[in-house]
C-alpha cells in the first residue's frame, strides 16, 4: 500500500513493531495480576523483558522517523533488545528456585554461561581470522550481533530445561507454547543478521514486522496459563539426561575444536585441554548416575505414598469399623434406642452436660402394661413389634436433645435436659395417651396397649449430684403408677 514510499513503509513497520510489543507486554502484565502463587514473578519478569522490547522499538522508530536515519547497531536501542534476555532469564530462575530448590537454579545459571563463553568464543575465534563477511565490522558492533544470537540460544535453553527438566513449574503446553516463542525469535534473530550482513536489503523492512510474531506467541503462553487449571504435580519429575547433558557435551566439543585449531601447544597447555575432557566425562557419568538414582528414589517415593494411601484407607475403615461396633455396643439393635449400656458409661458426662445447663432434669420412666401377657399371648415376635413400634412414639414426641434408652426389657427411659417437672409430665401424659389410643395391628391383630409412666426431677443439677438418683426416682415413681392401677402417671 505504501507504493515504494520508504517512509510510509517504516512508519508502519515501527508501529506494528511498537503495538506488537507492547500488546504481548500487556497480555504477561495481566497474568502477572491475576496470578496468585510463585509462577507471577515468571510472568512479571518475562514482561519487563518484552516492555523493555518495547522501547527498543520506540527508539528505533526514533531513528527511522525523527532522525531519518538507519539506527546503529550500537545504538541506545541495543541495550534494551538485549536486555529482554537477563530479565526474561532472572524470571526462569526466580520460579525455579521457588518451585524446586535453588540448587536448581544456580545450576541453570553456570549451564548459561557455558553456552555464553562457548558460543563468544567461537564467534571471537572466527572474527579475529578475518572471515570476508567480517572484515568491515568492528569488534564492539560484532559483540552485539553475537549478543543476539547469545540471548536468544540462552533463553531457549533455559525454556527448554524448563520443559524438560522442572515440568512440574509450568503446565506442559504452557512451557511448550512459552519455548515455541523463544525458539522462533532466535530463528528470525539469526535470518536478520545473515540478511543485514550479506546486504539482504531489499525485503528487510518487510522482516522487521515479523518479530512481533515470537512476543505474541510468548504472551500466547500466558493466556493458555489463565484457562489451564493447574493440576497438582509430582515433588519428584524424572529430568531429560539430554537436556542437562548438552552443556558438557558443548565443552568437549569446544575443546576438541580449540585442539585441531590451535596451532602451537605447549605440554602444559595440551594437558589442561585433555584434563578438561575427561571432567566433562566425569562430571557427565555423575549426571547419569545420577538420574538413576533420582529414578530410584521417585519410583521409592511413589511405592511409598501407596502403601501410605494404603495404610491411611485401612485405618479409616477400621476406625469406621470401631465406630460402628461401638454404637451397636450401646444401641439397642430392636429399637434403634440407646441400652442400657450406654447410660451406665455416659451417666458422667450426662451429668457434665447438665450442670452446664444451669437448670433442671426430668425422667420418665416407662413400662408397658401386663406385656408379659402379650407375649404369652400373640408370641414375642408380636412383642417386639410392640416394643418398635412404641419406641417410634417416643421418638416423634421428644426434642433432639431428650436421650431415649430402652433400660430393660420392656422398659424405657427418657432423659429431659432443661425441663421441669410439670413440663416433663405433660410430656408423659402425651405419650401415655398416644400409645393408649394407637390401633397396635400386628398380623392381624388388634392389641390394646397402655403404658405406666414414673417422673422425676432434680431442681439444678450441681457438682455434687449425680443423676442416676433420678433415675431411681423416676423408677420409685413407676412403682407407684403401677400400684395404682397402671396406664397413668405419677410423679416423686
């Protein structure tokens, strides 16, 4: 569109470049706040990298438009490229040393370096003879090209170890996405410099608006974080040998290099070259050795964490079990009411509980009439049903606090926290006129039931009481029902 206008061609390059950035630094702000654990530091450094690209651009677009000129490569522009490399580098180690340990890290750190001097080196080595595409570059400007390339190889190791390496950081198409980017930014970095030095020129403006592309993908990286949920990961991750490998792998073949190159060595000299060799070798059986070992100890690990799941799942089903067995220990198993049993331990803490109350207990205590003479009668299978059928009663006319127990045979005992006496026997009369008035059909017979009801009460309960007193109260005053004709309640 712009019809071989070259200014109009390098406003929109600077402007995509500027947006384009600034779009992707935008994007890793956002999930830097929106991120709560360790991994927000990642994203907030790897933005400032970018941000920092960011400016780099505004620069350039300061040469090309203000000044109407071709920016230098040793240009203030420079320094902000390459410094989207220790930023996006110190954001790697940063969630590494919080994910893993800081072991971890310094080790990434000193494999950086290595890569650095390895690759300066070489690069030195071939400028200093004086390659022909090299004759007219100064030094300084060909340490910034290498800059870039150096970055770039360093960042997409760091990804790459990373992925491989500390996975459980990072979700795998995060770190995947994140290492994609970097990947391609190095792969453009490298066309630009053999288009700029070659004299490529013709299509380089075009080129320059491509390197959005790897920041949008870096922040595309970002935007799958947001939406992946992060599933909980292993402690222990088996490590890539090969990515922990390459950097002694690097330094014997640096130092093969340097020993077909050099052209004079002293004894000295070439025992430090092959001295150098063989701890590389070295410290590369350690590495493997000792990926065995981590392999050992995760496989021990997991062993371990079964046989605790094991052990913590049988242990709950026995307390289960313990549980169960307890309450049928103290249930009765017809009714589904306490036993007598239960009242016999709890009879303390009954008593606890009702001195906090601060107030009065009732008791009733019930016996069914002449039920002797049912069983007799119709059987004890009749009986039982009576017994299930009376206990059904009482549940639907005592409060939840009230404790139920069958006592005996066919007597019961209700236990009323925080009731008085005239309010315990409103309650017995209630019960006593249910059951006298139920319709007891059972196998086809129609029984008459009635009760006899004995209460009780303590007026407060106090540390000095005990409320098996009232219960034999209560038991005084059954007596006394009973004696006067039964199906009626008395009170002591």
């Amino acid at each position: 569109m712009s019809k071989e206008n070259i200014y109009i061609q390098k406003l929109a390059s600077d402007l995509l470049g500027i947006s384009g950035s600034f779009i992707a630094f935008i994007v890793l702000f956002n999930v830097y706040r929106n991120t709560v654990k360790s991994e927000r530091y990642y994203w907030f450094f790897l933005s400032l990298g970018i941000f920092s690209y960011t400016i780099a651009e505004m620069c350039r677009a300061y040469y090309d438009l203000i000044l109407k000129t071709e920016a230098p490569i040793l240009g203030i522009h420079s320094i902000f490229y390459l410094l989207q490399y220790p930023l996006s580098l110190f954001g790697i180690l940063y969630i590494i040393s919080k994910r893993r340990n800081k072991m971890t890290s310094l080790k990434l750190f000193f494999d950086n370096l290595i890569i650095f001097t390895m690759v300066f080196t070489l690069a030195l080595y071939y400028h200093n003879m004086k390659v022909s595409f090299l004759n007219s570059m100064d030094l300084r400007s060909f340490s910034v090209i290498m800059g870039y390339i150096i970055k770039n190889l360093n960042l997409f190791f760091s990804v790459l170890f990373l992925y491989f390496a500390v996975r459980e950081v990072l979700p795998k198409k995060v770190a995947y996405i994140g290492a994609s980017g970097f990947l391609l930014e190095t792969v453009m970095d490298v066309i630009y410099i053999y288009m700029d030095v070659f004299g490529i020129t013709k299509s380089l403006i075009y080129y320059k608006t491509m390197w959005i592309l790897p920041l949008l993908v870096i922040a595309f990286s970002g935007e799958i974080f947001e939406d992946v949920e992060m599933i909980p990961r292993r402690k222990y991750r088996r490590e890539n040998v090969s990515v922990i490998l390459s950097a002694y792998i690097g330094i014997v073949i640096f130092l093969i290099v340097t020993i077909l190159k050099a052209k004079k060595m002293d004894v000295i000299f070439l025992g430090f070259l092959i001295t150098g060799v063989f701890i590389a070798i070295r410290q590369s059986l350690t590495v493997i050795e000792n990926y065995r070992l981590v392999n050992l100890l995760i496989q021990s690990n997991e062993e371990l964490k079964i046989n605790k799941m094991e052990l913590e799942n049988a242990n709950k089903e026995l307390q289960r079990f313990y549980r169960v067995k307890d309450m049928e220990s103290k249930t009765d198993f017809l009714t589904g009411l306490y036993n007598r049993r239960y009242i016999d331990e709890k009879i303390e803490e009954i008593s606890l509980k009702c001195q906090g109350l601060k107030n009065n207990i009732s008791v009733l205590m019930l016996d069914i009439d002449h039920f002797k003479g049912i069983n007799d009668t119709y059987g004890h299978g009749v009986g039982d049903m009576i017994l299930k059928e009376i206990s059904k009663i009482m549940k639907n006319n005592t409060r939840s606090d009230d404790i139920l127990i069958r006592f005996g045979g066919e007597e019961f005992v209700c236990l009323l926290p925080n009731t008085d006496v005239n309010t315990a026997k409103k309650i017995a009369e209630r019960l006593r006129s249910q059951v006298e008035n139920n319709n007891f059909r059972v196998w086809n017979f129609d029984i008459s039931v009635t009760i006899s009801i004995g209460v009780s009460q303590i007026d407060e309960i106090s540390k000095n009481s005990d409320i098996s007193s009232v219960i034999i109260e209560a038991d005084k005053a059954l007596y006394e029902a009973k004696k006067c004709g039964r199906n009626r309640v008395a009170c002591m």
